[in-house]
C-alpha cells in the first residue's frame, strides 16, 4: 500500500483548501510527513480577490465551489488574514467527545463554554456569549433561542460538520449586529456546492466514551452526476450522566438525533440548491433540583429550509453573486417533576418557541485598478424576520410574544496599496424593530422590621416597538514582514441593538431557577475594538498572536441581584426576600423563590490575548516530533472598577506531538488559573488543569474510480488527572457542579473521497 498523509487525506475529505491547514510544514526538508494540525486562531481574510475556477464543473474538483471566491470561509490565501479565525476540521472534532458544537471549541484560545448542561453548552468567544455570539451553519443562523438562556441548547450537533470556524473582528458585520463579539459558523455540504470526484462521496463514524458511557454514531453521503447532486446525511447520540471525580452527577444525560436531505444543480457558472434539516434533542439539566428529584429536562426539536446559490457572471463589472435564505421552526418544552416522591411524572413548565426566516444577499465585483493599487469588494443586503415567545404554564411568562424584524446593507472593500501592504475597509448600516411587552419605570422597597428581608416591587407594564438603527464600520491593514511574518492592525466600531429578551423578559424561568426582568428602556450597546495580531504560517516554528481593547458604551448585562422571588407575579408587581430567606428556602418547582436578575447596562473595558505556536524539533523514525503552545486570558471591569460577572480565567497550556504518514500522537496539558476576578453575588473559582492524550491511525486503500477509501482508528483521554473542574463562566457554579472526570474516548471512522 503507497504511504499515506493523513494531513492531505484530511484536506481532500473536507474539501478545506490551503488555509485551514495554514500551519503545515513546508520545507523541504521536512517534507509531506512533517505536516502538523493547523494554528487555527486565524485564518483568511472576508474578502479574496476573484478567482475563475473549474471547481463547480468537472467532477473530481473536490473543493467546494465556495472556496474559491465565498467571502468569509477558510480559502486559499493562507496569509491573507485581516481578522482572528480559529478553524477545525472534522477530524479534528471527532475525537472529542461532547453533543455541543461548542465541546469541540472550548479549549482553543480566547474560547470557552458555559457548560450549563451537557446537552446545552453556548460558546463564549473573548468573555462574550449570548447575544453577542452569533451561531449559523452554511451562512445562516441557527435560528433558537439559546441566547435566552443557558440551559437553551444550539440545534446543530458536531457530528454534522465538516468544519467548524470561529470569526472574530470585522468580518462580523456582514452577519449583523448580534455577532457583535463573533460567528460560530458549521460548514457542511447538506447543499452540495461541487461534483464529488467519481461522482461519489461518503462517510460513517462514530464512537463511545466511558465517562458518560455514550455512543454516536453518523453517516453522511454525496452522489452526483450530469450536473445534478444529492446529499443525505444523518446522526445519533446517546449519553447517560457523567462521572466526575466526586461521583455521578445526576441529570446530565443527553440524547439527540437528526439528518438532512439536500440536492443542487451544479454547472460552470456557479449552483443552486436546498437542503431540509430536522434535529431532537433531549437532556437532563443537573444541579440542585436535580438533586432535589425534581430532574428538570428540557425536550428540543426544530426543522429547518436552506437554500443557497452563486452564479459567476461572466464578462461583466460584477464577478459573482450569491444568496443565502433560511426558514425555521423550533421549539422546546421545559419540564420537571413537581412533587418529587408523591407523584414521579414529568410536566411542562415552559415552552419556548420560534419561527424565523433570513436572507443575505451579496455581489462581488471584479478587481479594479487605481492608482493606489487594485480594489476588490462586496456590497450585500441582509434581511430577518422573528417571532419568539417563552410561555410559562404556571405563572408570569418569561417573554411573551415578540416580533423582531431588521433589514441592512453592508460593504467590504479591499486595496493592495503593495505587494506587501493591503488596507480593508467595512462599513454596516442596520435599522431594527421589535415589538413587545415587557415591564417598565420598575421600583422596589424594602419592608419595615419584623419582615426586612422582604421587598415588594412594582413596575408599569410596557406593550409597544422598539426601533433601532445601529451603525458599524472598521478599517484594517495587513503588511508582510521579513521571514515570512505577517502583521495585522484593525480597528472597528460596531453598534449592537439590544434583544427582544432583553427587553422585554418578566417572568421566571424554570430551568435556570431565575427571575429575569428585562428593560425596555435599553439603548444600542456600543463598542470601539482596536486590534493587533502577529503570525507566521509556515517553516519549523508557526505561531499566531493577537491582542485586542474593546471600550463599550452601554454594556448591557444580567445583574444577579442577591434576592430570591416568588414564583409567580401578581399583576406589575412581585415581592422578593433576601438570599436564604424566602418561604421554602430554595428555588424551583415545588419551592417558593427564583433568583432576581436584572438587565441593566453600563459602561465597561475588555481586553485580552491569545497565542498558539508550533515549532517542530527534529526527525524521528518515519516522522516528526516537536512542541506546541498556547496562552489566552480576557479582563473586563465596569468603569466604576466592579468586574464584569463570568468571564473566564487565563488559561495556559502545551504538548508534545508525533506525527508520519499513518500516524499521530500528542500528549499535552491546559492549566486554568484561579479566577478571583469575579463579580458582583459571584465567588472566585478555583483553577484546574486539564491532561490530554491522543493516538490515532489512518491508512488509505487503493483507488478505485479516483475514489480513495480511508479508514481511521483513534483514541484519546481527557482530564485523565481526573481533576475537579469548575467553570466559572456558568451559572452552574454557584451549585458547585463538577464537569466530567478522567475519560477516555474510542472513535474511527471510515470515507469514500
């Protein structure tokens, strides 16, 4: 059998071209064998000059047809980068366990989770989540309701992905104010945007993991010929509760499955298609009520229309146009067993649901020459339209229905003053609506002794729109330095307009065991960003760094207010206790009080770093072995000197690694530093360090029609130190729920390319 790379059979499955692997060996006395897994804290820049490419045509042009021009995505200017992107491939993700896309992100530099649940686990990008960080797959958003809430679960599983990119930066305003802090993007070919080679391409994998004793298991298939293609693709995954090193921790099983059907015609000018999506989910939300019996769950389901297209015009001042549309329907139901030992059947608490519909269009015209240099650019427009509603069954509803509609046009434009110097600028405009009804001009007192710790609070109730029109713009500049260095400097001001929950939520939310009060009264969050990052891509040390300072003007945040509160409100108003002393003593079904949170809004600085290196040490056997690193911390204080509550620690960590033709090995560490920055009704966490080790192998057959089969088998251990880990970013840590211990994890997979 011929020797194998397993880096280059990584690039021809996924169809990533050069810049999702940006960190590869290139030397010719590494050679193919010493090509490592790639530095993905950035990659390609938004805007790529034109390329007329055979990619949508003849069959065996594996790339997808995005790839050559998609504004956005990993592309082949490795070097090209304006921006921070962190990118993983799928077999990057495939040996980690976890039913979250973010479980496959949360230990990259400058990202994290919110680990509320495991079925539910929202990325947190730089200190930022929620409604800051936009999650989309193929360029739209996912369309849930996670920002609401924590326990909320993102409805894409990993199993799905070819790729997963993490955009920070400017590239953010073609996709709205909402990703304000950045786009967690799942790139896949449930519309095929190529002609597999052979006219067919395929895949089955999965996997089990001890902690949780959970299996998986997906497939997905691509057939193609006369310029017609078809996808299918499916998963599944089962996982009980997980063990941590203080034992079970109960409710945190997780189950999910889901699949899509999509087909496009695809010719030389470019294709068009449509794929159609369904995913279940159902898992457990651990913590005190669970403890309690009361096992709150929360049962998801959402189908989902995407369609795509790009046509390349030919012989005209537009080079290529490309559209975008999507159409969703989610919903999940919040339940939990009322009285625990008396009656052991689950009733739902809450639904939320939501309907939402979006459109991006962008046209990209061909490169003009001036006398500064040639200018490359895209003007595009974006539309969306929502209705959500977070309805209670036992009092206030969280957020009663609540229509935002928001239309805007964005433009990028590139110029390469130099062959070593390029200037980026971009500019968005967005005009907003939402209507609602939330609580307004909200006061409260305390009561006199013998009842002190008890406060009444009155609001007047506000039904109407809000409308907003946020402005964002950013300038950037890219120079090539000596020894194959580049150097980047952006600055952006970006404009968000605040949500519809944080607006208009009133009510209690079970599953979080909160009760949330909103602000109608919230103006447009702004933000100044200046940014400036280092990176080298190639030759036997890689690296990339940034370092960024963000100024927000009217921040807004949730407030935990040290009071607990009656379940249910009565007309415009409620009354609350001080913390550990309402009737009942707790919160939850089958107690008395939620925890009060309060959106409110102020002004606050953060700023951070990330670094990762690579540096390969020597030959050995049939291959190569070196080090690697990584380092990232964010600090965000209010301007009164308070700290912004659930940022996360600096972390710190590396590895050594092994990798030739079939194999690859690494073992390594990422250590959380204690986080004693914390917030106002927070407590400092503890910090931990994380063991990792991973082997795997990849062998490749014989070709048979130019298609490859490639078979792999792997394993790899996580927090093998079994140490008790914390994460002080969840709301989860004030109820001290451990995250999985010691784990090992066996997966392999199998592809037809």
């Amino acid at each position: 059998m011929p020797p194998y790379n397993r880096e280059r059979l990584r690039a021809a499955v996924l169809a990533v071209p050069a810049a999702a692997t940006v960190m590869a060996a290139s030397s010719a006395s590494a050679q193919s064998v010493t090509e490592l897994p790639a530095i993905d804290v950035t990659t390609a820049s938004p805007i790529v000059k034109p390329k007329r490419s055979k990619q949508t045509l003849p069959e065996g042009d594996t790339a997808p047809a995005e790839s050559a021009s998609l504004p956005g995505t990993a592309l082949d200017f490795a070097d090209h980068s304006f921006v921070a992107v962190t990118t993983m491939s799928e077999s990057e993700i495939a040996p980690i366990n976890g039913a979250t896309v973010t479980d496959a992100l949360e230990t990259k530099p400058g990202i994290s989770g919110t680990s509320f649940a495991p079925g539910a686990n929202r990325p947190i990008i730089r200190g930022l989540d929620s409604y800051r960080v936009r999650t989309q797959e193929n360029g739209i958003g996912t369309h849930d309701v996670a920002a609401i809430s924590e326990d909320h679960a993102i409805p894409i599983s990993p199993d799905s992905a070819d790729r997963i990119e993490v955009v920070r930066g400017p590239a953010t305003l073609r996709y709205g104010s909402q990703a304000i802090g950045g786009v967690v993007s799942v790139e896949n070919q449930r519309i095929p945007t190529y002609m597999p080679k052979g006219g067919f391409s395929g895949a089955l994998k999965g996997g089990g993991t001890s902690v949780d004793d959970s299996k998986d298991g997906a497939f997905r298939a691509t057939a193609g010929s006369q310029g017609i293609v078809v996808h299918a693709d499916g998963f599944w995954r089962k996982a009980d509760d997980y063990e941590s090193p203080k034992g079970t921790v109960e409710n945190s099983f997780a189950d999910s499955k889901g699949g899509a059907l999509g087909g496009s015609i695809v010719g030389p000018d470019g294709f068009v298609g449509v794929s159609f999506s369904r995913i279940e989910s159902l898992y457990g939300i651990p913590g005190e009520e669970a403890e309690e019996g009361v096992n709150p769950r929360i049962d998801m389901v959402q189908d989902k229309v995407l369609a795509k297209g790009e046509w390349r015009v030919r012989g005209s001042a537009v080079d290529a146009v490309r559209f975008w549309f999507g159409a969703s329907d989610y919903a999940h139901d919040e339940l939990a067993i009322h009285d625990p030992g008396v009656e052991d059947e689950f009733e739902v608490g809450s639904r939320f649901t939501n309907k939402e519909q979006e459109a991006r269009v962008e046209v990209q015209h061909v490169p003009v020459g001036t006398v500064l240099g040639e200018l490359t650019g895209v003007i595009g427009a974006h539309w969306n339209n929502r209705k959500t509603r977070g309805q209670s069954f036992e009092g206030e509803s969280l957020l009663e229905p609540a229509h935002t509609q928001s239309i805007a046009a964005f433009w990028f434009e590139e110029l390469a003053l130099t062959r070593k110097l390029s200037v980026q600028a971009a500019a968005r405009i967005e005009h907003a609506t939402i209507d609602g009804s939330g609580w307004e001009e909200f006061h409260g007192h305390r009561e006199a002794p013998p009842d002190d710790h008890e406060w009444h609070f009155h609001s007047h109730r506000f039904s109407g729109e809000r409308d907003f029109t946020p402005t964002s713009a950013s300038l950037g500049l890219l120079y090539q330095l000596p020894l194959q260095t580049v150097a980047r400097l952006t600055g952006q001001y970006v404009e968000r307009a605040p949500d519809a929950a944080e607006l208009f939520s009133k009510g209690m939310h079970e599953a979080t065991g909160t009760f949330e009060v909103g602000n109608p009264g919230l103006d447009v969050e702004k933000a100044t960003t200046i940014e400036a990052g280092l990176k080298k891509s190639v030759g036997a040390l890689r690296f990339d760094a940034s370092a960024y300072y963000t100024r927000y003007n009217g921040f807004i945040y949730r407030q935990l207010s040290g009071l607990e509160c009656d379940a249910e409100a009565h007309g415009d108003h409620f009354h609350c206790f001080d913390e550990g002393h309402a009737g009942g003593g707790g919160h939850g079904h089958g107690h008395e009080a939620f925890d009060l949170v309060f959106f409110q809004q102020r002004d606050a600085t953060f700023y951070g770093a990330e670094l990762a290196f690579q540096y390969d040490v020597a030959r050995v056997w049939k291959g190569v072995w070196g080090v690697d690193g990584q380092y990232d911390f964010v600090r965000a204080e209010f301007d009164n000197g308070e700290n912004v509550p659930r940022i996360p620690p600096h972390r710190l960590g590396g590895g050594l690694f092994y990798r030739d033709a079939n194999w690859f090995a690494r073992a390594g560490v990422l250590h959380a530093f204690d986080q004693n920055d914390f917030g106002v009704n927070e407590i400092a966490t503890p910090g931990y360090t994380l063991v990792s080790a991973e082997i795997s192998y990849s062998v490749a057959g014989e070709a048979v029609d130019g298609i490859v089969p490639v078979a792999t088998i792997g394993l790899k251990g996580e927090n093998l130190a079994d140490d008790e880990v914390l994460n002080h970013a969840s709301f989860k840590r004030s109820e001290d729920v451990l995250l999985p211990g010691a784990s090992v994890r066996v997966f392999g997979s199998i592809t037809l390319n």
